[in-house]
C-alpha cells in the first residue's frame, strides 16, 4: 500500500498548491514524469486498489483539465500600481507552468498506459474545435496542445488513424495561417513539421539518421471538457 499511499500523497500536495497559488503564491513546477512513474508503480503493485486508484487518478486530471480550459487571465485596470501589475503577472506565469505541467502529467500516464487512446483524442478534439483559437487569450491552451503532440504524437499516428491525424494536423494548419500570437504560430509549425518528418525531431540529428519514411499530412469561451472516467 506504500506506493498508493505514495501518489494519494502527490495529490494532496498538487491540491495545496492550487490553495497556494489562490492566495498568490505561484506554485512550484513538479516534475511530469516522475509522478506518472509513480503512478505506474502504484498501479503495478496494488492490483486490489487499481480500480479506485484509476478513479481517484482520472478524476483529478479531468478536474485539472477543466480549471484550464475554464481560465480567463485577468484584465488588469489602467490605473493600476507597478506591484498590482507584477501580481498579476506572476499569477499568469505560475498558471501557464501548470497547465503545461498538466499536460506533460496527462501524456506521461498515457505513454504508461494509464490513460487510453480514446480519451487522448477526445482531449485533442476539444483544444483543437472548442477553443477559439483566434482570440490570444487562448494561445496557452494551445501550445500545451503542441506540447502533449510532441510528446504522444507517434504513439496516437497509427495507420489504422491516420485520417484522425490528417485532420488533426489540418486544422493545426489552418490555426497556423491565423493565429494572432508569432510565437504560439512558430510552436504550431514545428509540430506540423514533427509530424512530416516521422516525428524525428530536427535538433536530434542521431535519431534522424535512421529515421522511418516521414508521413505526410493532409471574452473567453470554455470548451466542453472531455471525461477522463471511461
């Protein structure tokens, strides 16, 4: 039980830095990958607690899911002071490092096989089709999206998928031509190209020399948020 003791732990601890970063406290980025070996590990040895443990587990990231696409970063008044301005300022900066956290948190446990396919593409869905991508409020949701493909990408591009992945990357194109944010146009590009170049990465010229054939590729409104349950 030492293991689930373990992430319930974890858990407790992300719940305390959301209490933190309410009260303006900008919460510390925790390391991705270690907690989902975490919760491999707790998955792996406690057979008997798996379902409830999925259940705490799933629960949580839909939760973490919601409050993200939910955000609405603040308007900060004309009049206000230089320290009112950093405090705001901070605020975003601790929230765009979560939300990447999470995203980071998400692709991890689905390379581990605790979350499945079915619900990665519902979570590409929803940051592609319910965000309106032309607003650059929304440039955080999807450069965490550019994240988690970078990361889970190959493993999603399977043959049996691929017109999934075509539209996926179709309209990644089209956000591309009109987003308003150089940067967040730029992460954009490079995923598409990731994706072009069999997901070999151009600053990893090892991995390219034998890389497989590429393939080629065809205010705020919160989006609906897929369930992480199922």
């Amino acid at each position: 039980c030492h293991h689930l003791c373990r992430r319930i732990q974890v858990l407790k601890n992300e719940e305390q830095k959301e209490k933190e970063l309410r009260e303006g406290k900008p919460a510390e980025p925790s390391g991705a990958e270690e907690a989902a070996k975490a919760a491999e590990d707790a998955a792996r040895a406690q057979s008997s607690t798996l379902k409830e443990f999925r259940r705490i587990l799933l629960t949580k990231c839909q939760q973490r899911f919601e409050e993200g696409s939910a955000h609405v970063p603040p308007v900060i008044p004309e009049g206000a002071t230089p320290e009112q301005k950093e405090d705001a300022e901070k605020l975003e900066v601790a929230y765009r490092r979560r939300t990447l956290g999470n995203m980071r948190f998400i692709s991890e446990l689905f390379k581990r096989s605790l979350l499945s396919e079915r619900i990665m593409h519902l979570v590409v869905r929803t940051l592609l089709n319910d965000v309106p991508h032309t607003d650059a409020r929304h440039a955080d949701l999807l450069e965490a999206l550019c994240l988690m493909l970078s990361t889970v990408g190959k493993k999603l591009d399977r043959p049996e998928l691929k017109l999934h992945l075509d539209m996926y990357f179709a309209r990644l194109e089209d956000i591309a031509r009109n987003h308003p944010v150089p940067r967040t146009r730029f992460l954009v590009l490079d995923v598409v190209e990731l994706r072009r170049s069999g997901w070999v990465s151009r600053f990893d010229p090892a991995a390219r020399g034998s890389a497989a054939t590429p393939t080629t590729s065809g205010g705020r409104t919160s989006p609906m948020a897929p369930s992480f349950n199922s």
